[in-house]
C-alpha cells in the first residue's frame, strides 16, 4: 500500500501522511482509500482501486461521470472532483478529492419502518432539476420525456446534504443517456429495502465475513412485497403517488408516459413484472 500511496504523492505534487489512511469497503472488488495530507485532520483524497476487470469499469463510468457532473456543474447539484487516473497491480486506480456532507440515511426511522416524507420532497426537488439540466435536446418519439442523465443507484445510501445542495455518492451505474422517473423509483424502492436491510451488509464487511454468496440482505422479496404494498394502498402510497406527480409535473412529463416509465422501470429494468396478471394497472390506480 506505501508504494500506491508514494506514486499518488508524485502524481498530484502533495505531500501525504503516510501514518494515516483509511482503506475501506471490498463488497463489489474494489476498495476505497481515504488519504491524509501532511497536518490535515480529515482525508482530503480518496483513491478507487479495482482487484478486477469488471470493477475496473465500474471504476472508469463513476470517474467519467464525475467529470461530465463537473464540467456541466448543475445547481445545488455536487460530486467529488476527479483528480486523474495511476496505474496499480495491473489496474486503472481512479482519484478524486473527498467531499463530505451530512448523510440522508443517517437518521432514518428504521425502528418504526416509515418513510420521511422530507426525504422524498428532496430527492423530487433536486433530480427534477437534474432532469431538466441533461434532458436531451432531442425528444422520444411521440413521447413528452427526454433521455437524461441517470445516477443508476440512487438510493438514501447515496445521497447526502451540504448547505442548499445535494451530493451524489458511488456513480459506478451513473449514463448520460438514461431515462427520467427511474432515479426515482429507484429511491423509493430502496427506501422499502433501506428500512428491511439496515445495518446488514456493513456489519458483514466490518467483521470480515463479507462474501457474495453470505450476503443477507434480501432483495427480490422486498421488490415484491413493495408492489404489494403499492397495490394495496399501503404506506408508501400516499407518498410515491405525491412524489411522482409532483417530479413529472416539474418535468413536463403526462400521465401516459408516466405509465410506461414506471411499467418499464418494473418490468425491463427491475425484471418483476410477472407478480400477477395486469398488476400495473393496480399500481397506476392507486400511484396516479
């Protein structure tokens, strides 16, 4: 690890605290490194370093949008600088500046299992701006939406509060030619697996258990019972059913196309549209 750090000394020209760093996180074969300059109190670079061929990619998408973020620079809307790529072990290892804020996720109700209807005014607020900063100038055929910019994982893990601004963590699944909604849905779906999940995986890798095949977080089942609860009116409802409406509204988007977001959300991205005959139809009464 000294000799990783000693070539990102040379490469950005700074001079590091080689008694203090922070190595993190192997969940999905890479790990992140937190580094110290000289006298600092808190890590100012962190470095992703990839052990595989498909992390490496993921590595290179989150780096090439965080350029693409920083070059359009969006209102209120903040990602972590990227400072340059190095070589290391064989991979492309990927550098950028710390960026710190207060977490969404560190307060919620996991106890009670109930959503913060902040939490979802926020994320409509700042993706709808989002929306119509990427919007492509080209629009779908016959359709009122735009391809966009899609952070892929938007989820309350990922997102964090810095004064009037919203910062965007991990971008590995992040395209610039995505589709508007799915960001969203993607929030409140794992807001329902955030609620179930809380704790799990963290305490895996902090012990050193970590491995694909122990992972006991639970996924598909939540997906379903989420349709569920959306098709019998439970929790989440009232608060999707605001938040679409609202996002959609901010973007100029129909009630149709709507539809066909969120049908191919579930049933092209998500792969879950076999939980019965016509569920969306369910959903669309309850949601819209």
């Amino acid at each position: 690890m000294i000799d990783l750090i000693s070539k990102i000394e040379d490469y950005l020209n700074i001079s590091i605290d080689y008694k203090k760093y922070l190595l993190i996180g192997n969940a999905f074969d890479k790990k992140a490194l937190f580094l110290y300059k000289r006298k600092d109190n808190h890590p100012s670079i962190l470095v992703r370093i990839p052990i595989n061929i498909r992390a490496e990619k993921l590595c290179e998408n989150e780096y090439n949008n965080l350029l693409y973020l920083n070059t359009i620079k969006i209102s209120n809307i903040l990602a972590a600088q990227p400072l340059g790529k190095i070589t290391y072990k064989g991979f492309n290892c990927y550098i950028q500046k710390t960026l710190f804020s207060n977490q969404m996720q560190t307060n919620l109700r996991t106890i009670l299992k109930k959503p913060r209807v902040k939490d979802f005014n926020i994320v409509v607020h700042f993706l709808s701006i989002i929306y119509n900063k990427t919007k492509s100038t080209d629009n779908l055929t016959d359709k009122t939406f735009f391809n966009c910019w899609q952070m892929g994982d938007c989820w309350i893990g990922n997102l964090g509060l810095y004064n009037n601004s919203l910062v965007l963590y991990d971008l590995e699944y992040a395209v610039r030619s995505g589709y508007p909604l799915y960001d969203l849905l993607h929030f409140g779906l794992h807001y329902f697996v955030a609620l179930n999940n809380v704790g799990k995986l963290g305490k895996s890798i902090r012990d050193g258990n970590y491995t694909n095949k122990l992972d006991n977080r639970i996924f598909d089942s939540i997906e379903k019972m989420f349709i569920v609860d959306l098709i019998n009116g439970g929790k989440f409802t009232i608060l999707l059913k605001y938040a679409i409406n609202t996002y959609t509204t901010k973007c100029n988007i129909n009630k149709k196309d709507t539809k066909i977001l969120i049908k191919n959300y579930f049933e092209k991205f998500r792969g879950i549209g076999n939980l019965k005959n016509d569920w969306e139809k369910e959903v669309f009464k309850k949601i819209l």
